[in-house]
C-alpha cells in the first residue's frame, strides 16, 4: 500500500483506502485456504509521472473508486468528477468503518464515503451520500477486475447490450475499438463486432482493443449482480446492487488498444466493472428503456444515496455463475455446473423487495 493510504480490515479481508481520489486499493480475501486479490492496478502507478493534461485518476488506476458525474466533467471537474479527481478527508474510523467527506463540492453537494467491512463476509459495503446539492447526476462504482489470465463473465437478467454512440478510440493513430458504435443485441454472445459477432461473456475475446459496452437490467428484479469468474486464478468476483437504483452493467475492456501515453500498448487485462445510472452513455435506447432512473437526482434541501457491493471468494471449480439471490442474511452463488455457496451477507444493505 502506498504512503497515505488508510487501512481497513475484519477476519478474512483487508483493503486499503487511497484519500487521493477516494480508491480501494488491495482489495483481499482469504477463503478456502487462499488469498483473492481480484483488483486490477495499472503498470505506471506509483512508478511515474503522468503526461500533461492527464487526469488526476489515471495516476491512481487501480482498484476501486466512485464517478460523480460518471465518464465526464462538471464545473470544471477531471475526468469522472471531483469525487474520483480530488481529495477525500477522513472524518470518522475504526479497524472495519471508514468515513470520509468530499474535499470539494459536488453539484453544489457535500459528498461522504462511508467503507464498512464485516468479521466473515468476504465483501466491502459501500455508500456515497450526496447531502444537498441540485441537479441530475450520472453517477457509477468503477471496480477494475484483473483478467490476465482471463475471465468469464456472466450477469443478473439483461434486457439487451448495447454501445454508446462512438468508439472509445475512433482514431487508429492513437488507438483502436472493435465493437460496432452504435450497436445494440439482446445476445451478449454475438454482439456486433467489427470483423464479425463478438462473445462479451469472455475475456479476452479480441487482441489490442479498447472498448465500452452497457448491460440494460431487466425489469421486474431488485438484486442486480455481475460474477466474474478467474479460473486461472480458481476465484469469483463479485458485484451486487440495487437494479432498481442503478440500472446498468458498463463494462470497460482494456487490452492495450491505447498507443499513447501513460497507456502505450501495456494497459491490458482489465475490464472496468462500473455499476450505475448513466443514461448518458446509452447509444441506442433512451432512459425510458432503463429498469430504474438514468441519474441519481440531487435535492438541495435532502439526501441522495448510491449503494454498492464488492467481494471476492476462491471458486476452484472455475464455472460460469448461474444464479446469485438474496436469502435473509446470506446470499447464495449457484454455478452452471452446480457448485454453490453460501455467504454470510448484511440483510437489506442493498434494499428490500
């Protein structure tokens, strides 16, 4: 970990908080015998200066951080808002709860992070409080899972798939994106590429690429999830959430389709995880077509509030998930091939039906 970062830590997990930027580092899980480090960090953290005119998060990718507003700027803001550009204060902690507040305002909103990890529970519990504040935020968890050894990737009830409107790297001077922009299929295992049908359930599942697709959840569920399977490194990570609140699954496949720098060809292995309400990012369908609201709404005299859920368990097995539900306070993982779980898991954190 590095100098500055706080520490979290209850029986069979520990992770590290970065206040530059508000980011999960290191993020582990002992479970059956084994360490789960399922978080992805890139090449140059830590080990060199970034290009003028970078964003301030691209020195600190890695792990886990919030995007207010997510994939873009306000007043001013970096890439991805103050809340993954700026500092965030420490105001309270103990070994396993973390709160911190927003150095800078967002929408007009004071913002406070609030970390919790539980003896057991091989998961962290997240909420980001918007206090005050005016406006529609697009808003979204940013979890980078390391695919090195690729990866397997299955999700709760999807109504479709689709790309936003242009390519991630439209220029092949600076880069290069694979998927058709704007495209959209009910199918994640023949989405629209451009040399043919691509299986988005897969990673990697093309060379050199760098792209961005979204998840639209299906209506009529509460528990929200995303299960990606690492049998190279026999674990399972794990993502859950509120649909009804954050109704998209934004996955972003980094391998090494950047040419420039910091990226250089060398930021491969990383699909971006990024659980929220952006309707912003939709090429093809409108927010009406979305399960729940495209932004989080801020109220100037009142709260607003993002839940999310991270966690990670050995799985040796190396089989897709095929269900993951909520039984009061645990939640069960089936695979496709029959093996299962069952973890200890805060009853109503993420809401109830």
């Amino acid at each position: 970990m590095t100098a500055g970062t706080e520490r979290l830590e209850a029986a069979g997990i520990t992770l590290g908080f970065d206040p530059e930027g508000g980011v999960v580092t290191d993020l582990a899980v002992t479970d059956g015998g084994q360490t789960v480090a399922p978080l992805h960090r890139a090449p140059w953290v830590g080990t060199e200066p970034m290009p003028e005119g970078t964003a301030p998060l691209m020195a600190k990718l890695q792990g886990d951080f919030f995007c207010a507003p997510f994939g873009a700027t306000e007043d001013g803001s970096p890439l991805h808002g103050w809340t993954a550009g700026a500092r965030w204060e420490v105001v309270h902690r103990t070994g396993r709860v973390l709160r911190a507040a927003l150095t800078r305002a967002a929408f007009g909103a004071t913002v406070v992070k609030e970390l919790r990890v539980e003896d057991g529970h091989p998961f962290l519990y997240q909420r980001h409080v918007f206090v005050g504040g005016t406006g529609r935020v697009a808003v979204a968890n940013h979890a980078n899972v390391s695919l090195l050894r690729g990866g397997i990737i299955r999700t709760s009830a999807k109504a479709a798939w689709e790309t936003p409107r242009t390519p991630l790297e439209g220029d092949p001077a600076r880069g290069r994106s694979a998927l058709t922009y704007p495209a959209r299929s009910r199918d994640p295992h023949a989405f629209p590429g451009q040399d043919g049908p691509v299986d988005l359930t897969r990673y990697p599942w093309g060379p050199r690429h760098e792209d961005f697709v979204t998840a639209l959840e299906a209506r009529g569920h509460r528990l929200g999830w995303t299960a990606v399977t690492r049998p190279g490194d026999g674990d399972l990570y794990l993502s859950l959430r509120d649909a009804r609140v954050l109704p998209m699954t934004m996955f972003w496949h980094s391998n090494g389709g950047r040419d420039y720098a910091p990226w250089s060809g060398r930021h491969v292995g990383c699909l971006g995880v990024e659980e929220g309400a952006a309707a912003d990012k939709l090429g093809v369908s409108a927010e009406s077509d979305l399960a729940g609201p495209g932004a989080l709404d801020l109220a100037a005299d009142g709260l607003a509030e993002v839940r999310h859920v991270i966690g990670a368990i050995a799985w040796p097995s190396g089989e897709p998930v095929a269900a993951i539900r909520e039984d009061g306070d645990a939640v069960e993982i089936t695979g496709e091939h029959g093996a299962h779980r069952r973890l200890p898991f805060r009853a109503g954190f993420l809401g109830r039906d």
